[in-house]
C-alpha cells in the first residue's frame, strides 16, 4: 500500500510539472510568435513533452492561453476582492484610487502578455468567452461595492449598481489597454487620479 502511494504521488508530481513545463513554453512561444503564428507544435518542442502527453493536459493552444489568461487577471480579481468598507466618501476615494492605480500597473508589468491576449479575443470565441467572463466577475466586484456604499448611505441610492458598475469598469477597461498599447500619452498616477474623481464626485455624497 505505501509503494502504491508513492507511485501515485510521483506520478502525479511528474504530470505537475509536466503541465507546468508546457505553460512556462506556451508563454515563451506566444511571447515570441503572438497567437496566431503560435502553434501547438512549437510548444511542445519547446516543453520537450510528447504529444499525447501534452494533449493530456491542455486541448490545444487556445486553452493554454486561457490557463495563462487566468493567471494574470488573478493579480487584477486580488485587487478587486480587497476588502471595501469605506466610512466616508473620502476614505471610499482613496481606496478606489489605490485599487485603480494598481489596476493599471499591473498591466503595464504585463504589457506583452496582455497584447497577445488582444490578439487572441479577435480570433478564438473560446478566449473571447474567457475574457468576457472576467469581465462579468469585475463588473459583479464593483456591483457590490457600490452596492455596499448605497446601503451604508455613502452613494446616491437612486443610481442602478450594476449600471454605474458596468460604465466604471469600461472606463478603467479602456485605459488597461491604452496603457497596454502605449498609447495613454500621460502617467498612470494622472488617469488614475482623474477618472477616480470623476467617478466618485458623480456617485458618492
């Protein structure tokens, strides 16, 4: 029974690094080639993997990206699921400024990465999909915070939560990729101070 248990447990730390191996190449590779030009193949040349194995783990490299898609908007859900109890407008201003500018930062750290996810939501459904499932989950995010700012008497109460949330979101949605594509032509710390004001005047009391 111990062998069996050793065996199970080997086995499985191998196909932990297998998958691991092949993410770290699928990065490398559409770092390198962007989506379109990726191709499985040099993927698994790159993990040094055989085929069946790799198709073991991922269906291809659309799904590969997506695993790789879900670990960088991870840095933006932590941002979002920080904890929001604001007492006062400006305690909620200085919060949401903090978690915008943060926002953006991240994705100036992954510039090149987010560029080939760009890519890839013109030409997969399945990362498009993805992509617009993160959104929902932000767009939610945001929903109960202002949610919580309305039934603490913090917000204007006359306002639809998920509404503002959706125009907030697209807001700070459009500048990420500004900033992505290098086309913002002012510093992060001046968006982000900017859009937060113009937000939070509009909703808070």
């Amino acid at each position: 029974m111990e062998n069996a248990t050793k065996n199970q447990d080997g086995r499985h730390l191998r196909s932990k690094q297998t998958r691991q191996k092949l993410l770290e190449a699928a990065r490398d590779i559409f770092l390198q080639e962007g989506f379109q030009n990726t191709t499985i193949k040099q993927i698994i040349k790159l993990a040094n993997t055989g085929y069946g194995t790799a198709y073991t783990h991922f269906t291809g490299k659309d799904d590969l990206l997506i695993v790789l898609m879900e670990d960088v908007m991870q840095k933006f859900f932590d941002i979002a699921d920080i904890s929001f109890y604001p007492s006062s407008k400006e305690e909620a201003r200085r919060m949401i400024l903090d978690q915008v500018h943060t926002f953006f930062q991240i994705a100036e750290s992954e510039r090149d990465m987010m560029k080939v996810f760009s890519e890839a939501m013109g030409l997969s459904s399945a990362i498009n999909a993805k992509w617009e499932q993160i959104r929902h989950k932000l767009i939610q995010s945001i929903t109960n915070d202002i949610t919580y700012s309305q039934q603490h008497g913090l917000a204007r109460s006359d306002l639809k939560a998920e509404l503002v949330a959706r125009q907030w979101f697209y807001a700070n949605e459009m500048y990420q990729w500004e900033i992505v594509f290098n086309r913002h032509g002012v510093s992060l710390d001046e968006i982000a101070k900017t859009i937060t004001i113009m937000y939070t005047d509009a909703l808070y009391l």
